[in-house]
C-alpha cells in the first residue's frame, strides 16, 4: 500500500529521473531505437571516439533527445511522468529506479515511495501548462554549445524523416526562433557548421544536397519555401513572423492617425471595413502574416527556440509556455499548431534551449536535460572564474585603474590561439561611456604605455560606433584582431561569442539585474587546451547583485564557482623541441570494390514464418507479471506500412540502385523469377516493410553484383607532432594542466644527461606514476635508446596514430599509444601501460589488436605492459632480455611480443 506522505516537494525534479531511467536501462533502450539512429549516436559519443566532435553534454543531451523521440514517442512530459510513475505504458518491465528524500538510491517504484498526494501535486504542476504539442526544455549552461547540439538534432530529425516517411514523430521542416536580431546573427552556425563533424559521412551528402536554409533576418526577407516541402530550416526572429494581437483598444488618436492609405489601402480596399481589427496595419504586419500562412503549409514541423542568450526570469518563463500569460512568441507557436492541424500535420514538437532550468529559484517542469554552470565549470568546460569586487572609498576612475592594471599584470599579450586576451567594460549608457569611461580608460592605458587603437567601441550608435569598428568587433576572435579594451553599452545580453574574452569589469548599477549576470558570464567560454581563468571584476553593489542572480537562476553561489580546493594542477606551457621527428610508416588498408555480375543471380528469399516472426507484433495477456501468458493477439495487420503493389515495389527496390545503371526492367524480371512468387514478396513487405530493408535489398544487391576484398599497403611520413617538420616555420606550443610530481622537463637537473634521448616536447605531463616510472626505468639503463612519451597528445596535435574498431560501435577510432622507443638497433617498439585491472578490457584488447597489426607491418614491436611486468621486462641480459609474462599472464591476447623478445 502507498504511503501518504507528511510534506509535499515542491523541488521534484523528473529530468533527473529520466537521466537515471535511461542510464539504468540504456542497452535496452537502445535495442528500440533504429538502427541509423544508432549508428549516428556512436558516432558522436565521446567514450567510443576520441575525436568526437560533441561535448559529453551535447551528447547526454543528443541522446536524451533521441530517447523522447524513439522510446518515448513524442509523449508529453506530464504523460512520461504518469508511466513512470505507475510503471507502466512504454516503462512496463523496466528498472524504474530512483531516489528517496536523503538522495539514496532505491527499487521501489515512484507511487509506492511517495505516495499519491506527491504524484497528484507533481502530475498537476507537469500538466496545467501543456499545449497540444510536446513541450520540451533543453538547459544547458551558456557556453556548451547549445546552437551546435540544436544543429545535431534537426540533421538527426531529417535524416530519420527521409528514411521512414511514413512515420509522423519525425520533423521534416525546421523553424528556428532567435530572441533577438543578435543572437538571429549567432544561429547563421547552423548553416555555416561542418555537418561532417556530427552526421557520419555516408549520410552527409544527402544533407548538404537536400537542406534548404531559409534566413529572415529583416522585414523585407520572403521564406522561399515550396507548400509541401521537406528538409527547410527557416531561421528567423521572433518579430519577423510573430501574430500581432493588440492588447488595449486603440485610442482615439491611435484610429486617427493608424495608416490607412498607400499599398494596403490598395490591397484591401473596401476589406478595411469588413477585416475591422484584424486587417494588418502596415506592409510589414502583411510581409509577418503572409510568413506565417506560408510556414504553416509546411508539414511535419519543428519548433527550435534559443532563448538562453536573452531571456531569463519571468520572460524566460512566458516564452517557455510556463506562466499563466503566454508571451507572443508562444502565442505564434501555440497557432502554428492549430494551422498545421487543419491540414492534417502537426507540430511535431516544441524543442526549447536554454541556460537554466530554473525561474525564480524553481524548476521549470517540463525541462527534461539540465547541465549547469557549476558542473560545467569543474568539468573544464568553462574557463574558472575570478570574482573580484571593489567595496568601500572605491570611486568609478579608481575601480577603472585598479582593473586595468590588475588585467595587463594577469593577461597582458599572452595569445591563446594565437589571439590577444580581451577585457570588456560595461557601461549603463551611451552618454557615460563618451564623457566618462572612455577619456578615463585612454589616460590610463597612456600611463602603462598601451596604444588607444587597442579601445574598441560598438554600443549600436553610429555616432559611436562606425562600420569600421562593426567588423572589427565581429573579427574579435581573430589572430588579426589588435582590440584588446571592449567598451559596450547592453552588448551583454544578445548572445555575444567570444573565447578570447578573459575579462568583464562592471562599476554602476545596471537597471536590469539579469544584465549582471548575463554580462559576467560572457568572459567564461573555453579557449585552448586547458582551463583558463575568467576574471570578473564588479563593484560591491553589483556583486551582490550577481550573488542573488546565481542563486536564483542556477542555485550556486560565487564561493561554490570558485576554483576546486582540491585541485594541485598547475598550468605547463608544453613546447615542440626541435629537431621535428617524423616517422615512415606503413600503413595496410583493406579496400572492397563491387563489381557488376554479367547475369544476376536467382534471387532465393527466405519468407517462411521463422524468417518472419520477429517482423509481427503481438500483445499477450497475463494476470501477473511473472504468470502464464493466457491470450497471445497478432497485431501486425494494425501495424502502420506503407502498401506496395508489384509494379511500386519494382519501383522502390530501382531507385536504390539507380546510381549504378541498374534498369527497374531488370528488377522486375529478377522479381518475378525469384523465389518465391512475387505476390508473396508483396504480401510479406505490405506485412512489415522492414522486410524490404533488412532482408530483399541485401540479396538484390548480392545477386547483382559480386564484392572483391584486396589489401593496399601505402607509405607515409607521420608526425609525432601534428605540423611540426622541416618546412614549419616555429615550433607549436601547447598547454596543459597537470600534478607537479607527475611531471618531468628537459631542463629538470635529473634528466639533464639524458634530455638527448627524449623529450620531443619541453614538458612530459604523465597521466598516473606508472608511466612516470615506466619512464625513469628506461632512461636509468643508460643505453643510446630514445624513448618519446606520445600518450600526451591525444586530440588530433599528433599524427602517431592507431585506427581501431571500437568492438561495441564497430566505428573506426583514434588510439595513441603511451610511448614511442626507438633503439640503436634500429628497433622501434610501442608501449601501452595500463591498470592491471583494465588488461582485459575489451576496449583494450581491441587497442592492442590494431597496434599489434600495424607493428608488424612496421616492423614494430607491441607491448601491454602493467607496473608488475616492468621488472621483468627490462631486465639487463644481453641489452634487454627475454620478456617472459607473469604467470596469469600467460593468455598472448594480453601481454605479447611478436617474438616474445623485447630485444633480439
């Protein structure tokens, strides 16, 4: 029997507990999912590549957003929370586990845990605000790449919609809302991003032929799209196909002088006095309303809104469809909706993004993904923030100078990405800026001899702001940009993006709170290889301020945000040491070239019953969960399939093949000369038309043509740092941030006599005492051998490379081995050390299998090597002896050499 619970929660959080669903239950989650959906999904997840392109944010999100889509069917939040509640629906037969009050982790369902009054309370708050499409909210923290992972998902949706058409919870057509004309500028990433980096490549080119972009990005813009169409990705302002609606009765003066004569008078005429109230205004309400009805004929419709650079607090929560007075913007979504409906299509769904999942304090209910600024910034996501406030007898001028100064002592030229460190100062109005912080800001840079062309203004008055210093201010992010002061009035809230932004200074009051926090946090996004440090410096006033906002928006403090107390990493300029080392490698390549058959084969499908029953669907009926199945019903017939006949389904089977000269006659004779009869191959695609994907187009194809396997072994030069050779003008640098006693420099005074042997970097950051050891132990033998520790760089800034299989994805990945020896010899072995306890990591083993290959087209030697085999290993008898594995070792998939032997 339920318990009834004492106190209601009000802080319930379901986003939580469908993060902990779908981890509980992933694999057999992903068994409902397609298999392109799978496919796309190991290809941007960060564990199985290492060059993913998506944060593991981005990703969580990606897959939590796939997760509504496939498993949960585009249901509503409050419906998703009702079936998880009762385990039942689409979560029957599933671990539904979650969390008590103290946070401890617990098997018994949500409505026996809490009780119904807590499901009654949480079901209303979920559901009094749902409108007729699915309504979600993606929060992540400014920052993470949020236009990126909005970009990703609608390439998902096209992708799934071409391929099963029929299937109405996939959006064919895009509509992306920006809050503002600034930000309308940041989302041009949608179409101007490399689809390759998140779509895999058999798939991209479809995108890049098929994709039609559509960018309203003023009054005069028309949407270009067919009635119809698929695949178009409008990008607009909200103001550029929002429905106007008057909220007051027009005044008197308002009627007198409201227009009424030139081009709508024309138009309209005498339809004035018909259309009363609801006849537009002006040109431009008949451009917004004549894109509205062309949007609407558009079918299968996505909704993208990127609120998280503008709104936040009680605009925020209007735009998200969570007040009680829906903003115009959810008004234009809510009639999109029932405009799409008279025409039999839909919004498919709603798909919000923003910076936070709470408004004043509260979660917002229908978020269903959070990842929030603390958590972005302990996972290095962001740069580490420095807050400094200015208390007491501090004035405006001695704030400015006391900024500035502590800025170019910080920041100064350092170059990050080859780009100058920025400092913003923000001021309440144009008229301050000119009289005040700018004569002040030149006098002191004057002082520390800084040039005046290093001031950038851009406030959105020509009369400050000249069209030269516009396109400087968009080329701020530029190894050619020189501006390094920012001085900016409001620039803070419109989604401005700029890595190189190192700091933010704020005196006065600003007369929005939100600006406080929405201005602090533009100097935080990552640049480079490590994190570095945001400095925030506001006056007291305005540092409380921001407290109060954090604490509101994302429930932490600026204490919380501070740097780790834990954390004893330091920071290492790592630099390329000449002479750049190249290697000759081998690499063999299995190539597959399919060959047209002269005749094609008969074609023999295997259509019996076995073949076909995991192509039914039933539903059975027991009494209890574990009783006897009473009632077995087949319901494949109520299943929705497209219906073919012989002549469509010759069709559709030539088209796939169209590319290669294959004629539909040719499939039409194989058809009706196959095994069985064609009516029968009708009847079992008409039955489920997986059965055309899975099972007659691979043996179509097999009959016509015939696959030749050969291998191709090329030769190149490698590397080991990416773009350091001859012909490279300066050395790279890198940084990277690590634990001083796992560090190691040429110039340390215990590697001084044996530097020449290694170090092609100044700095080796070693990831465990393993390989530091591993590392002292070869250079304490006093050989001529050399020995490079090539485990560090392992994001692209290194060419000495392994491509493996990834054994649960089956993608090809980038493997980058510990370390690189090359003996005089002439010898060259490949290192990997690991944990004991990881040896049999199927991950691993999958490593160790390709490096072992490549070794032997090399004439490498491979070895896995844990800190218990180092003794053995390089144990002195005749140069390096005999290797022999440690008794639990013995299995050669674990530990091998390709002749046992170190050393020969």
């Amino acid at each position: 029997m339920a318990r009834t619970s004492t106190t209601i929660r009000q802080d319930f959080a379901f986003f939580q507990a469908l993060a902990n669903f779908h981890r509980a239950n992933r694999g057999r989650i992903r068994n409902r999912y397609r298999q392109l959906t799978r496919h796309l999904l190991d290809f941007n997840d960060p564990a199985l590549r290492a060059d993913a392109f998506l944060r593991q944010p981005q990703f969580e999100a990606l897959e939590i957003y796939v997760f509504l889509k496939e498993f949960g069917e585009n249901r509503h939040v409050h419906e998703l929370f009702s079936e998880w509640a009762k385990n039942e629906g689409l979560f029957e037969g599933f671990q539904t586990t979650g969390a008590d009050r103290k946070g401890q982790a617990t098997m018994l369902p949500f409505l026996e845990l809490e009780g119904e009054a807590q499901y009654d309370v949480i079901f209303k708050r979920l559901s009094e605000r749902a409108r007729s499409y699915p309504n979600y909210i993606f929060a992540l923290t400014m920052g993470l790449g949020k236009t990126i992972l909005m970009a990703t998902c609608i390439f998902y949706e096209f992708l799934l919609a071409n391929k099963f058409g029929k299937d109405s919870k996939y959006c064919k057509n895009a509509l992306v809302f920006a809050p503002d004309k600034t930000v309308l500028q940041s989302l041009k990433e949608i179409q101007t991003f490399d689809l390759s980096l998140v779509i895999p490549p058999e798939y991209a080119n479809f995108l890049r032929t098929n994709l039609k972009f559509h960018f309203l990005d003023d009054t005069a813009s028309t949407i270009g799209t067919q009635d119809g169409s698929s695949f178009n990705v409008i990008i607009s302002n909200t103001q550029k196909i929002i429905l106007k609606r008057r909220s007051a009765e027009p005044t008197v003066t308002d009627k007198l002088f409201a227009e009424r004569s030139g081009t709508l008078s024309e138009v309209y005429g005498e339809l004035f006095d018909i259309l009363g109230e609801a006849a537009p205004e002006t040109d431009a309400d008949l451009a917004v309303n004549a894109r509205f009805q062309r949007i609407a004929r558009l079918p299968q419709l996505g909704i993208y809104v990127d609120e998280a650079h503008h709104s936040m607090g009680a605009s925020l929560e209007k735009d998200l469809g969570q007040a009680k007075d829906a903003s115009a913007l959810r008004t234009t979504i809510d009639e999109l909706a029932k405009a799409l409906e008279t025409k039999r299509t839909k919004v498919v769904g709603c798909y919000n993004y923003t910076g936070t999942p709470y408004v004043k304090d509260r979660i917002m209910p229908e978020v269903v993904y959070a990842y929030g600024l603390k958590a972005a910034i302990e996972k290095e996501y962001l740069k580490q923030p420095e807050f400094l406030d200015y208390s007491g007898n501090v004035k405006s001028n001695d704030f400015l100078r006391e900024v500035v100064n502590d800025f170019w002592k910080k920041e100064g030229q350092n170059r990050r990405e080859e780009m100058l460190p920025k400092l913003a100062f923000f001021a309440s109005t144009i008229d301050e800026l000119n009289r005040e912080l700018r004569p002040a800001l030149e006098k002191i840079l004057a002082s520390l001899d800084i040039s005046a062309s290093r001031i950038l203004i851009n406030v959105g008055d020509e009369r400050l702001t000249t069209a030269e210093e516009i396109r400087e201010f968009n080329r701020l992010d530029t190894p050619e940009s020189e501006k390094q002061f920012i001085l900016l009035v409001g620039k803070g809230r419109e989604g401005w993006n700029c890595r190189s932004l190192f700091g933010v200074a704020l005196y006065r009051a600003p007369r929005s709170r939100i600006f406080v926090l929405q201005s602090t946090m533009r100097c935080l996004r990552s640049i480079g290889d490590i994190q570095e440090i945001g400095h925030i410096y506001l006056s007291k006033e305005n540092m409380d301020i921001l407290e109060d906002e954090l604490q509101q928006n994302f429930r932490v403090t600026t204490e919380e945000l501070g740097p780790k107390k834990e954390d004893d990493r330091v920071t290492v300029d790592v630099t390329a040491v000449p002479p750049p080392i190249v290697l000759t490698l081998k690499r063999r390549r299995e190539l597959y070239q399919t060959k047209r058959k002269e005749k094609p084969d008969k074609l023999s499908l295997d259509l019996s019953d076995e073949a076909l029953v995991s192509y039914r669907a039933l539903v059975r009926t027991r009494r209890t969960i574990n009783g006897k199945i009473g009632q077995e019903t087949d319901i494949t017939d109520r299943l929705e399939n497209r219906v073919f006949s012989a002549y469509t389904l010759v069709s559709e089977i030539a088209r796939y093949f169209a590319g290669d000269g294959v004629s539909p006659f040719t499939i039409d004779e194989m058809l009706r000369s196959a095994s069985p009869a064609l009516d029968e191959i009708v009847a079992a695609v008409n039955m489920s038309n997986d059965v055309l994907y899975d099972i007659i187009l691979p043996k179509v194809f097999y009959s016509l043509f015939e696959i030749e396997t050969y291998e191709r072994e090329t030769e190149e030069q490698v590397e080991l740092i990416k773009g350091y050779n001859s012909q490279s003008n300066r050395p790279r640098s890198f940084r990277f941030r690590a634990k001083p006693d796992l560090l190691a420099g040429r110039d340390y005074p215990k590697y001084i006599a044996s530097k020449e042997r290694t170090f092609h970097l100044d700095h080796y950051c070693f990831d465990s005492r393993p390989e530091l050891q591993f590392f002292e132990r070869v250079l304490s033998l006093e050989k001529g051998d050399r020995i490079y520790f090539t485990g560090m760089l392992v994001h692209g800034q290194s060419g000495f490379r392994v491509n493996y299989i990834h054994p649960d994805s089956h993608t090809v990945c980038n493997y980058y081995p510990d370390f690189l020896i090359i003996r005089t010899c002439g010898t060259t072995h490949l290192i990997e050390i690991k944990s004991a306890w990881m040896s049999n990591d199927p991950v691993v083993l999958a490593k160790q299998e390709a490096a072992r290959r490549l070794a032997s087209g090399n004439e490498f030697h491979y070895a896995l090597l844990t800190s218990n085999d180092f003794d053995r290993f390089l144990q002195v008898d005749e140069g390096w002896g005999k290797f022999v594995p440690a008794p639990q070792e013995q299995d050669p998939s674990l530990v091998s050499l390709e002749d046992a032997n170190f050393l020969r």
